[in-house]
C-alpha cells in the first residue's frame, strides 16, 4: 500500500560501527525520503549508537525497514513509526494540580497525546476530570490487600490498552507486579529533585535539611522505587522563611510543567532509555 | 570613648515574645542611632527570633548593649560589630578553580575579607597563592599518620587566629577533632547538590544515576560530613552527551561562584545559623 | 465592634524619618496584637520607606489606625485589611493557557482570589469558562469603533467592582480612557522579558534577533503600553533550532505560572508601588 | 604527507539539499576516519545547512575536502581544523572580573586559546596582567582623535594576528574601521540581557525600569552596537532592595561566566554565523 506524503519518525539505537550515519542516511536517500530533521549520539562509554530522524515523503516502510535490517548489527532496535497522537492512562490519588494541567492540555491537544481514562483511588479528582469528558474509575484501595486493589487498578488500565500510563501523583507505590507490565511505558513525577529526598514526604525532608532549592523530576518507573531513567528535572529556590507546607505549594507548579515537559518529549518519541538513563534529543 | 560615626550591625537571635521588635528599635531609637537597614525573621515551628539591623550614628556600643540586655530573655544572643574585613585561612588540594577565584576577589577587596593563608597537602597550588603575595603552607600528608597530618594543619591554621576558615576543594576528610575548633567558622564547598550525592565522587555518582541537573553547595562543616548547614546552592543542566568529566569541568564554575556568594552572606554578618539550618538575610 | 480573633494584614508607606519601626512596632504591641511577619524597607535613593506587617489579635482596627495616624508623617498611606479573599475580573482573547490556569487555580482555591467573570472579544474561551461556572461576557469588536467596544467592556468589567482586572492573554491594546479606572489595579501578562521586544509579536521579534533566552514579565499597567510596574519576570533557555512558533510555545508556560506568581503576590497584599517600580515582601 | 592520527573538526554550511548528510558521512567513510560527534541543522526558514563532524582517522585533508568539493553545492562554506589553541588578543579597560576570569583560565588551560597580550586604555590591570606573564600594552586615549586612539590599538591587536579580539569588558565604542578588520573573530560581553538596555549604563537603566531579573550577553560585535550575534546569555534574579550599584556588582559574576562560556563555544569551532544569528552545536 502505497503511503501518503507524511511525517515519519525513525528511531535506530545498536553498538556503534564506523559507517552508520552514512548507511542509515543512505536507505533514506535511495527511498526518496526528505530528511527534516536528523540526531544522533554516540554513547562512548558503552559503545552505543542512537539515531532519531524525522523525515517525509512517498517511501514505503517496508522497504526502508527491509534496506536498514540488512545493513545494520543484528542486535538493533528498529522503529518507524508517524507521528500518531498517544493513548494514556493517567493514574491520580487527591492532589489535583498535574491532573488538571494534564486535561487542559488534551482538552487543546497541547501534548501529542489523548487521555483515555483517569484511575484514582479517591473520589476526589472525579467532578473536575468528568468537566472535561473524560472517564473517571473509582478505585479505592480501603477494605482491601494490597494485591487486590492492584489487581483491580491494573486491569482498569490495561481495558484501554495505552500506549503510556502517567503517575500524576499517585501516591501509592507500585509493586513490580504491576510496573512490569508497561517497561519503559510508566511515567511517574516525584516531587523532589532526585536522588534527593527518596520516599514519602521529599517536601518535609527538604524543609527538615534546610535546602536552598526544592525541585521535582519525572521518570520512568521501575522495579525500584524513585530509581528509574530520569527524564527531566527542574528547580525552584527556597529560603529559611518557607514551611514545608509552602514549599509543596510552591512546588507544585514546578511539579506540573517538569511533567507535561518530559511527557512532550516522551509523546514526541525523542526519548531513548540505555540502562538506567534517558538519552533526548529535544 | 566616642565612638566615630560609622556602620555596626546588631544581631541578635533569642526565642520570641511579643513585641521584641518594637523593644530593641527603641532602645536603637533612644541612643540616637540610624537605621540603615532592618531584617527580622521568626521561626514558628521552633518559636525563635532572628534579628539583623544595620545602622550608623553617634551610639556608644556599651550603652546599647546594655539596655538590650536590660529587656531581653536570659537565653539572648547578641553581638554588634563594625562591618571590619574578617580574616580568612584557605585550605585546598590540587584544584585551582575556587581558589583562584577568592585570590583575585581578595586582591581586588570584592569581598569583606582578608586572606590570611592558604595551607594544602599539596604544591600543585603554590605558585598561584605567591603569585598573590598570600603565604602558602604546604603540609604533606604523605608518610603521616592522619593525626599527626591533621595535627599540622590545625597548627598552621590557628597560628593565624582567622575569623573563618574555607575549605575550597580541600579534598580530605576533617575528623571532629579539626571541625570541633571552628564551630559555625569553617565552610566547606560541596561539588553536588546536597543531599544528592553525599561523600566521593559525587560528578561520577551523578553521571550514573543520569540526573538532568548538577549543582554546588556551600555550607558549615560540623562533625558529620557533608551534613552541615547548607548556605548556598545553585545548579546548571546537563544531558546525556555529557560525561563525568564534562559534568565536572562545567560544574566548576557553579562550585566557585556558590562559594564566593555564600562568603560575601557570611562575612557580611548575614547569616544566623540555628540547629541545622541557615536563616539569611540576604 | 469587638473583631474577632483573626488575621490582619497592615502596610504603611510614606517619607521615612527615624524611629518608625519602633513607632509603628509600638502601636501594635499597646494593642495586644500579635505579630506575625514584619517586613519593612527604606528606599535610600527616594527616602521612602515601606512596612508590611502580619499580625493576630483582638485590637480594634480603628484604635490601631488612630494610634497610627497620631504619630506619622501626613503624607503617609495607610492601609490595614484582612486577609480576604478578592474579587477579580479577567480579560481575555483567544489563547487559553493563561486562562485555564487561573481558571484551575480558582475552582480550587490556590489563589487568594474570587473569578468573578470572564471578558472576551472572541467566543474561542466561552465553554472552558463556563465549564468553570464563572459567567463569560462576549463582546465582540467587530463592526464597532475603538471607543464603543472600550466602553463595553469597561461597562462590563466595571458591573463587578472588581478588586483586580486581569489580562489574561488579552490582546487588545486598552486605552488610558480605560486603564485609568484601574490605577495600580489592572495586571497583564506580557510575552516578553520586559524591556526587551516590547509591542506586538515578542517571539517573533526575539527569534529575528536570535536570542538565547526568552521570558514573560507580569506587569500593572499604566497608560503607557508595556511600561507600568513590573512584578515578577521569569524565562527559559532557547537555542537555533527553535521557530517563532516553537517559542510561543514554548513561552506558554512561563507565561501562565509568570502571571500566577506575580498574582499571588498581589493578591496577598506583599506588593506596593512606588513611582515605577514595585516594593514585593515575599 | 601523512598525517598523525589526530582529531579534525570538520564544518560545513551551505544551502540544503537532499541527501547532504548522507553524501558528506560518505566521503568520510571511505576516507577511513572515525566520527566521533556529528551534529546537523537545516534552518527550514533559509533553507540552509549547517554540519559539524569531530573525526579522527589517518586519512589526508586535501582527499577529504577534494572529495566535499566535488559533491556539494558551489555556495559551501567547508572548513577542516584541528583541535589546535586559538591565538586570542584582549581588550580591557578598568574593570579586573572579566580579565582576571579569563587569564586564570588561560593560565590553566581551561579554554582552548592562548592569550598573548592584553590592551588598555588604562594602566589598572598592567600589574595583573603582568602577574601571569601576558604583555600588557597601555594605548591611553587621553590627548588623541578617536581615530589616532584606534589605529594604535588596532595596530598592537594586528602586531599579533590574532585568531580572535575579546572585549573584557573594554568599554570603549569601537568604530566601523575597526571592527570591519576581524569580521567574526570580535567578541563582546555585553552587562544587560541583550536586546534590552543597548548602550551605556544598563544597570542604571535596569534600576531606573524596576525590572525583576538582570543579565549579560556574549556577541559578536559588527557594525552596529550590541546587534551582533548572540552567542551566549545567562540572567539572574534582583529586587527592589538592590541598587544600581549592587546589580552591577552581582553582574560581574554573570558576565564572566557568561563570556568564558561563549568563548568555549567559539574556540572549539561549534558556533556557526548565520546573517545576524549563530547555530551553535553544544
């Protein structure tokens, strides 16, 4: 099937050999594919190649993907895809300043993305999230074992099969069973600049150090809790006149753009996680 | 005898009651003195008042002193000085960076000290002091037990009597025995954004764990390392092309910025240290 | 009328002559009220000095205001209020994110405010403010004068008696007919770090001139265009690869947390203003 | 003639066409040399291509660039270095922060440049000049035409051939005949956030404006005062307490980090000029 001249996103990521720019570009020369935008990084440490390249025009994908295969080391990773809008999940428990800048920017398609269903634990977040159309899942985790709540909230989730679920201050942890179902698809905000302040409460442990700035940063979540691949992180300066109770204030709008940030280059596909790390080509 | 007419700064920290501000203006107010300029913090988690006014005017010091001490609770502390430079010792290892940057403030008087000494376990840096007519004490820890190492530098620092001590990239550990001498007068700089990365190496920690954002903290040295009160932090951003070198190079120029403004809080009297916290006026 | 225990916000300005502190500081003590917070400062350059007290009690408003004005300077003003809540009227045109967000922030309280309506020139913000249940007033400036579409608006916003008119995004320049009923009352957001690129079309002009970082300024306005008071300024790093377009974008955020910064501190009453500048005790 | 094997920094600009990427990492493959970091731009609003390749390898320059020549448009601008220091005279007048910066730097090695003379209009720096073994040359301004002033000081500055001339804070205008001599190679640090406050005095302007934050810029100086190209800008926060003196004052640290930055930027060969804009490959 022949495709329409569009907007392609290839994203190529192998153990780095002389040569790939030229080879990858090459495939995309001889299809007749417009380059718009091309990055790419060398990761000397480890040896790794990451490429991203937006392109358009008449190619079929099977024939660029069949001409990069047979060229390229055997153990890379591949994907071409458009720029397609995401679908997600966003999971909320009481505070409502990242959920409700999240449905405003669907509401305005500000974010390549569209928010399925809202999954809470509280009735809380359920008028505003309903203003906006979309669906709200009671789920709460009172009179019941930890597994059950979870069981109940990941299948909520997994009806909608989306591409991203988004912890927008959820504040319940995740067990494993349940994060290991979307590697590399969750995506959490922590409200400290991490590895600072690990756990409950970063704002009280802020406050109770006496740092000079707070901050917060969205990542990818894992197995183990605050640790996955960081993908952005911003600051706010604080002074000795701040409680705690000021700080989570003034944090949380730092909270809410470090995430609808990260969530742009995650919905843009520009980001590539090696390890424990995100590589962005912003 | 009359004093000239010319700048103190009155601080003074004790816990709060009513009308403390009204009480010690007025005894400033009736010895004819100037306000220049007036800072009053009150901490209402611990209950306690923080106090710094500039003034200028005709006032015997002892005459202002004693009325507050008439009015004041028992627990008060209270000091009034003249803005004089304070006298400074410099310890450094092998890194020129923060070092370089108070030589050149101390010759060109940015800041409100006098640099007495420079002492280090290395003479990478001896040249650069002498360049700027500043002593230098090399005091090798080779072939000394830590003791008899740290025993020397105590020596050689306090043959100097100085207001402060600074540790700019000094890169050995001060046992309590050393920090014990210098309450709330020794300051060290961090090469991280505490608490991240607490201890050695903190560029490589950070370049492992794939943070987005490196910083610098300046802070009091007490008995636990790097657990002191934080006067001043500032960051910069990083991304994935940047190697544990890079981070460190470019951090260099957070670390000695950082050190320098929070020197000019501290020898400018801005600084109250109360438990593990800095109040600052800035 | 005995008031009830409660918070009371008390700011004073005038020329500044000794002992004020102690003065002011005095009256409040004699009527057994409890201070809070205290900021003050004296303008060296205007000898104008400023004081922002917080403070709890039971003292009569009026004895503390008679005490006050016994012992000031005549030109001194005066103003001692609660901590109420204040009414605000907003303008906007077809950009929402300023909106949204103040929207947001009113359903749930975060500012110390009360969206009373909505005004716009464009139908586009009608059924997001209504999802708010805040009243929205179309009043289109097609086939209208300059004047008549002035007057109705003023006629609109003025229905309200509002404390504060926000500019939200709104993108018509008002004329000193109009601003002029709001002296020290009218706030816009501007999408530019004022001085620079002041006018129409700010991105554009930033992205001709290949700037490396843009910002937004929060500003009273006066009746010269982008020229009144500023309160809060903020910005971001750019770079080569960004259009125009990706800087409105990119703008949008620090717009809209710009103008709720700057909000806030006018609405909790820390701001004051003198000649062509803001006083702000955070 | 064989060179060693060595790091090369190959740029290129030129208008775009298909296939650019792919045809210029092709000459350098079947040169046999080793990219180690490629970065490309195209400016779709010109439709111009920017290049930037770090390589190493044993192949011959002349092969390499014959083989570019042969492929690329008639309009391309190629150039192919090595990492070699950049030969840098600096123009100073009274102000030591810039300077002083800047010859610790040179001192160290932390940029690749050499400085081989300072010029001034005044003796204030001769002494720490000096003190880092860098000829100092004084061409007073006193008693002479702006054109006899400026054809000794452009004399000394030729009397070296510079790579490149650094304003360091050398606050006399330099006309047309003058500047026109190093197109490209003329580096300012501006003490304003550029567009705002061109000209004399910014602090004071910035004051007198009430703005809320402060900053520097590093340009390239053309014909007109302080509009040629960015490269470099960085802020920081002030308030109403600060006068024009303490923001000059605070300015001096941005302004040096400022220009040492942009001065990294350029000596490693990673800022392109384009009409009035750089493309900068950090």
């Amino acid at each position: 099937m022949e495709l329409q001249k569009s907007t392609y996103i290839l994203r190529i990521d192998c153990p780095d050999q002389k040569g790939l720019v030229h080879k990858i570009t090459g495939v995309l020369y001889h299809n007749d594919s417009n380059v718009i935008r091309n990055d790419e990084f060398v990761d000397h440490a480890t040896g790794h190649f990451f490429m991203r390249t937006e392109f358009s025009g008449q190619a079929q994908p099977s024939k660029i993907l069949n001409g990069l295969h047979g060229m390229l080391p055997t153990q890379v990773n591949i994907s071409l895809t458009t720029t397609q809008t995401k679908n997600v999940v966003i999971l909320a428990t009481k505070e409502h300043h990242c959920l409700s800048d999240l449905l405003i920017r669907n509401k305005f398609k500000d974010l390549n993305m569209n928010v399925q269903a809202v999954v809470s634990n509280h009735e809380t977040l359920h008028e505003l999230t309903e203003k906006f159309d979309v669906p709200f899942h009671l789920i709460s985790h009172e009179n019941k074992s930890r597994e059950t709540h979870e069981a109940e909230v990941l299948a909520a989730v997994q009806s909608y099969q989306p591409d991203y679920v988004i912890l927008a201050k959820y504040m319940r942890i995740l067990s494993p069973e349940v994060t290991s179902h979307f590697p590399n698809r969750l995506i959490n905000i922590h409200h400290s600049f991490l590895p600072a302040f690990i756990g409950a409460n970063p704002y009280k442990q802020a406050f109770e150090r006496g740092v000079k700035i707070i901050g917060a940063t969205a990542h990818f979540v894992n197995e183990n809790l605050d640790e996955g691949p960081i993908i952005m992180q911003d600051v706010i300066r604080i002074d000795h006149s701040q409680t705690a109770a000021d700080m989570a204030r003034a944090g949380r709008d730092v909270e809410k753009i470090v995430l609808a940030k990260a969530l742009k280059l995650v919905l843009e596909d520009r980001v590539f996680i090696k390890d424990n790390k995100t590589i962005i080509f912003e």
